[in-house]
C-alpha cells in the first residue's frame, strides 16, 4: 500500500461493495413487502447473488494477498531473514486480506449449504472489518501526524462497520443497519482513495503532513465523504424502489389484461353454446 495503486485496490473493493449493497438490500426488502405470503423465503436469484458475492471477496483477497507479497519489492512469501524481519508492513496487509478471503468463503457456505449456522456470513465480514481495524491501530507508529490522522479517520468507518455487521448477526434484515453498513463500506472506499490522494499525490505539490490546518481540512473533508455516502445510499434505495414499483405495476397490468382476456372468452364460449342449444 506504499503507493497511491496500493490504497485504490482496496478502495475499489470497498466501493463496489458499498454500492453493490444500497442496491441489493432494498431490492431484497422491497421484493418481501411485495409477497408476504412468501414470508422469508427468497427466490434462487438472491441466493446466486450471495454465492456471486463470496466469489468476489475470495477473488480480491487473492489479488490483494500476491500484489502484496510478488511485487518487486515485497517480501515474496519470507517473514524472517537470519537477523531481521521482512516486509511486516506487506504482510499485514496479507494478513487483512486473508480474513476478507475467509468472509467469501463464509458468504458461500452460507448460499450453498442449509446446514451451515444462520449468520455466519455476517459474523465473517464482521470479524474481517474487525481485523483490519485492529491491524491497522498498530500501524501508524512513528509517522507523520498527517498520515495518523487519516489512517485513524478510517478507524472510525472500519470499526463502525465492524460493530454494525455483528449486530446484523443477531438483527437480521434490519434496514437502518443494512444502511449503516452499506454507507460506511462507500466511505471507506472513498476514504482509501483520499488517502492516497493527500500521501501519493499524482499531481501538485505535496502535503505538508506536520502543519496542523491540513489535518483540519482533512477532518471536514471525511464529513464530506460520509455525506456524500450517505447522499448515494439514498438515491440508490429511492431508484430501487421506484424500479420496482413500476414493475410491479407492469405485471398488474398484465395480469388484469389476461383476467380480461380469460372473462370474455369464457362469456363467448358460454354464448355460443347457448346459441347451439337453441338450436336442437
């Protein structure tokens, strides 16, 4: 992560997610609400959605754990030379990746498996968001203010999203907490990516990271990104609703039509067998 490629991948990751999610958790309640016969039960699409999910998880974290570990300059898979450690910084990262591979492999288990305890693909991701929290806590020693206080900004996102996710745990389809962890993975996200603005600019000067008016502008600036989060949750909740509201609407319409239809050529085969009747 020494570089600003190294803060986009999993600011990436967590963007997908956190988009992915404001768009699956309401089309999930939404689809409920329209069938309360059903009750709890879900159709096979979602159900392939979450075995799509856990693929992805594992996928980044592979990606994550060798670009970590086979670039030119990593450690290549060795933690300990006759007399030093290697790379410990890439390894961490390793490691955090390691427990968002484990959450996939969690979130397929629970899609493929009825036997597998109810939760346990929140319980993964909230131990892997836990994890990386605690990684990153022990990461930041000596150096420069600036770079701790952005690091320890994406604290407060990492470990809410840790605390929201167990609380999913034993509050299952909870929506406040379905939004509240959609909006601090896009916060998160985004954040990375600051991150590697302010530390690995692509272009300007860079930032003076002792002066203590930047790190006052950073701290509005992650208000700004968590409102924005916020602002995305929100639209994408009301375009999900509204999608399915018309949907919803088109197969009434149809329904009503072949009701329609079904009516007059029953009226018109009872007609015409009046008409034969008649007739003998």
């Amino acid at each position: 992560m020494a570089n600003f490629k190294g803060h986009a991948l999993p600011g990436s990751f967590f963007l997908l997610f956190g988009l992915w999610w404001s768009v699956k958790f309401p089309l999930r309640r939404y689809w409920r609400r329209g069938r309360p016969a059903q009750g709890d039960r879900l159709p096979q699409f979602f159900n392939r959605i979450d075995l799509v999910e856990g693929g992805l998880k594992i996928f980044f974290a592979f990606v994550g754990i060798m670009a970590e570990q086979f670039v030119p300059d990593g450690p290549h898979a060795h933690l300990y030379t006759t007399d030093a450690w290697v790379k410990l910084m890439n390894w961490q990262h390793s490691t955090m990746y390691l427990f968002y591979g484990i959450s996939g492999v969690a979130d397929v288990l629970s899609a493929s498996s009825p036997a597998i305890p109810l939760s346990l693909d929140r319980l993964g991701l909230s131990l892997a968001l836990f994890v990386e929290g605690f990684l990153f806590y022990f990461h930041l020693h000596g150096r420069p203010p600036l770079d701790i206080h952005v690091h320890s900004l994406l604290l407060v996102a990492v470990f809410g999203g840790a605390a929201s996710t167990f609380l999913e745990v034993f509050l299952r389809d909870q929506p406040v907490l379905e939004v509240l962890r959609s909006s601090l993975a896009i916060l998160q996200g985004s954040w990375f990516y600051q991150i590697g603005f302010v530390l690995y600019p692509l272009s300007g000067p860079k930032w003076d990271e002792t002066q203590h008016d930047n790190m006052m502008f950073i701290t509005m600036c992650y208000c700004w990104h968590y409102a924005t989060a916020l602002l995305l949750v929100g639209v994408n909740y009301s375009l999900v609703y509204a999608c399915v509201r018309r949907c919803a609407g088109r197969q009434g319409r149809d329904m009503e039509i072949g009701l329609r239809k079904t009516c007059s050529s029953d009226s018109s085969s009872q007609k015409a067998l009046l008409q034969d009747s008649d007739e003998d």
